[in-house]
C-alpha cells in the first residue's frame, strides 16, 4: 500500500502584517494532486492543521476542502490529529460529519474512536491511542498508534504529575501494550504523533522561529527509542524541515510544514512524505518536493542603490532586509526601498557610524511631549528606526485608553 504523510498546514497563518491564505490555497492543491498520481491508499495529518485555537472562516472552509478532496470524497480515509496550534475540541467537533466523507480527526491523546464502516473503509479495532483499518483494495489491516499534542494540563491529567520523569516512560509503556496487542506482522503498523522527539544523544532540533515551543528545557522531549519494534513507520509534525530522526530501515519522519513560515526556514525545500508499506518488511519513502509559496530571504546591503536593484528583480519572496550605512536612513529612502517591494517584512537599518548613534542617543530632550520622546526612545532602541504610522496610532491608543 502507499501512504501519504504531511503535517504543520498552519492553515489561517501570518507573517507580521502578511497572511498566507493565498499561498495555502495552491498548496493544498499540491498535496491534492500528488496523492492522486502517486494512486496513495491512506493519508495522514500530523497536526498543526490550523495555526490558532480559533481560525478564520476562510482557513476553516480550506481545511475541510482540502480534507474532502484528499479523502476522493470517501474512498480514501485521512487521519488527521490535532497539534500545539489546534484546538482539540474544535477538531473533534464535526467528528460524525467528516465520518461520512472517509475523515478521522482526532483531537485528545486518550481519543477512542468507536467503530463504523464506509463502502470503502471500516474501523475493525480500536482502543484510546489506537484503531485497525480495513481498506477495500489492501489486502491486509492497518494498525495505527496515534497521539495528539497534549498541553501542560491534559499531560498531568494523561501521565501523572512527574511529567518530566514520566513522559518517555508512560508514552514507550502506552505504545508498547497497544503494538504488543494488536500490531503483529500480518498487517501494516504505523505511529503518528504531533511531540518533539529526537534521538537519545543527539544534537538538539531548534524548534522553528515564531513556533510555539514544545520543549522547555528536556522536560518534553521525547526519545525515538520509545517507539514500539513492531511500528514500521513513525509520522511526525511540529519541527518544520523535513528530516528522519530514525533509521532506514524503520524511518521517524518530520515531514515539514508545506511552506517557509518564518526567517530560520529560509532556503528549506518543503516535502509531503509518500510511504510505500507492505506487512512484515521494511517500509520504503520517498519525499515529495512542494513547489507552490514565495521564498523568504534574509539579505543584508549596504547601498540603497544595491539594494532597490536587488527587490525590484525579486518581486515574489518575503524579505528580511538588513541596510548597513553610515547615517539613519531618511524617509525618501525608506520610501524607496517601500516602493521597489511589495514583500518587505521587516526592515532593520544598522548604522556603522557608532558615535553618531551615540551622539543622537545623548540629545534626547526630555522636554518634548510624550509623543516625540516616544519616537526617539525608539529610535534609540532601534538603531535609528524611525517609529511607522501603525506604531504611532497603537501608542496614543495606548496613551489615551
């Protein structure tokens, strides 16, 4: 059989004053189009579906479209799991609607979903933290060990109050009583899961920039030698670069989010993850290039002229620009650079000449009214960036509230 594996959608995210949606939407597409020639029997969903607790109508609506075409309108099942950014409840919410369309969603690490039939799929088996699959077309079960984020508070509820001694222990415990009852080599065996997990002694992961951290210290990190032998394939979402923090022969797969959603995923290639899987052997993947969304770039100039060349003959990235120079810049360049661009994230002007940053930071006159100190403690806090229009209403709103 072949499955499809992708996970960190963030569907409904932003960057600064930027949304993605319009990005998300061919993407999706992708993901779409790539299990439909690659003919996949089962998809799956490692959380993170949305980026908030609370999406927008628009991301909502994407979700379920994207759900309903990937699952061919019920003949091919999708799992999906709820992540750090998901709202569990929300998740579990259309639970029996999305029944009907082949969609298993599941919100909470203990979930048990009761068992029912399509034309094309049944849940033979299921336990909280497990069901067994029968597809029309595969000639063997699909057993599947699944766990969902679970917050600071569901984690004390799920593993005791010695979080931080227990965590490795009660998940390796928990996985291995449900693969040692029901995952044997007469069937596929699958684990999904939205943890950080990484190997015992390895170099530590960076969670992406703007993700919200799962790891606090050790305390929830999660170790790949917890994972039960039977499990031939482990599907993982949070980290946002694809990676295998297994083995070859028995892979434990970030497939990473489909597009770059911060500056530290700049230059990364995005890949869904397509699994082929038969009982009693070794599983074999492949990844899948994403190719839809604008890059973001980090670049640095140190000429105005330089650097209005460079976006105009850029036009379709995201950008974090750094303009080195001698003095501020004034606001006929920054009008400039505003023009050449359309994509400009942030925009961090550092100026060399330290004695003027000095100079300007001691001539502050304490006798302006609160508006004009505003702007040149900013200033002298921002290496002489000057504070925009939006961060000038924000402040007298502030002011006058």
């Amino acid at each position: 059989m072949k499955i499809l594996h992708t996970a960190d959608w963030h569907l409904g995210k932003r960057l600064d004053r930027f949304s993605r949606l319009e990005e998300q939407i061919p993407v999706m597409e992708e993901i779409i189009s790539i299990a439909d020639e690659e003919q996949v029997d089962l998809v799956i969903v490692a959380g993170d579906l949305f980026d908030n607790f609370n999406p927008g109508v628009e991301a909502v609506e994407l979700f379920y479209k994207t759900l309903k075409r990937l699952s061919l309108s019920g003949k091919r099942p999708v799992i999906a799991i709820s992540g750090n950014h998901d709202s569990p409840n929300l998740i579990n919410a259309p639970d029996p609607l999305a029944r009907e369309c082949g969609i298993i969603l599941i919100g909470h690490p203990k979930a048990e979903i009761a068992p029912f039939q399509t034309a094309f799929f049944s849940i033979k088996n299921s336990a909280a933290g497990f069901i067994e699959l029968e597809i029309k077309n595969v000639g063997f079960p699909v057993r599947i060990l699944h766990t969902p984020y679970a917050n600071e508070i569901r984690l004390k509820e799920y593993f005791g109050e010695n979080k931080e001694e227990e965590i490795n222990k009660v998940l390796s415990q928990t996985w291995k009583e449900l693969a040692d009852r029901f995952c044997d080599t007469s069937g596929v065996n699958l684990l999904t899961a939205h943890l950080y997990m990484n190997k015992r002694g390895a170099e530590i992961l960076e969670e992406p920039e703007g993700e919200k951290p799962i790891k606090i210290g050790n305390a929830d990190l999660i170790y790949s030698d917890s994972i039960p032998d039977q499990i031939q394939y482990t599907a993982l979402g949070h980290l946002h670069g694809f990676q295998n923090i297994g083995t070859a022969e028995k892979p434990v797969v970030y497939s990473s989010s489909p597009l770059c959603y911060s500056f530290s995923e700049s230059g990364q290639t995005k890949y869904v993850s397509i699994i082929d899987a038969q009982p009693g052997k070794p599983v074999s993947y492949e990844k899948k290039a994403l190719k839809s969304g604008r890059s973001l770039v980090r670049k640095t100039f140190t000429t105005i002229e330089n650097c209005a060349q460079w976006l105009r003959e850029n036009p379709d990235t995201f950008i974090e620009l750094t303009l080195e120079s001698e003095t501020f810049l004034t606001a006929d360049e920054r009008r400039l650079i505003y023009q050449s661009h359309t994509g400009i994230v942030h925009l961090i002007p550092r100026v060399k000449n330290k004695e003027c940053t000095e100079q300007q930071n001691l001539e502050i006159n304490l006798d302006q009214n609160i508006e004009s100190l505003f702007k040149d403690y900013f200033k002298s806090k921002n290496g002489g960036q000057e504070a925009n229009d939006d961060l000038m209403k924000l402040f007298n709103e502030i002011l006058n509230a």
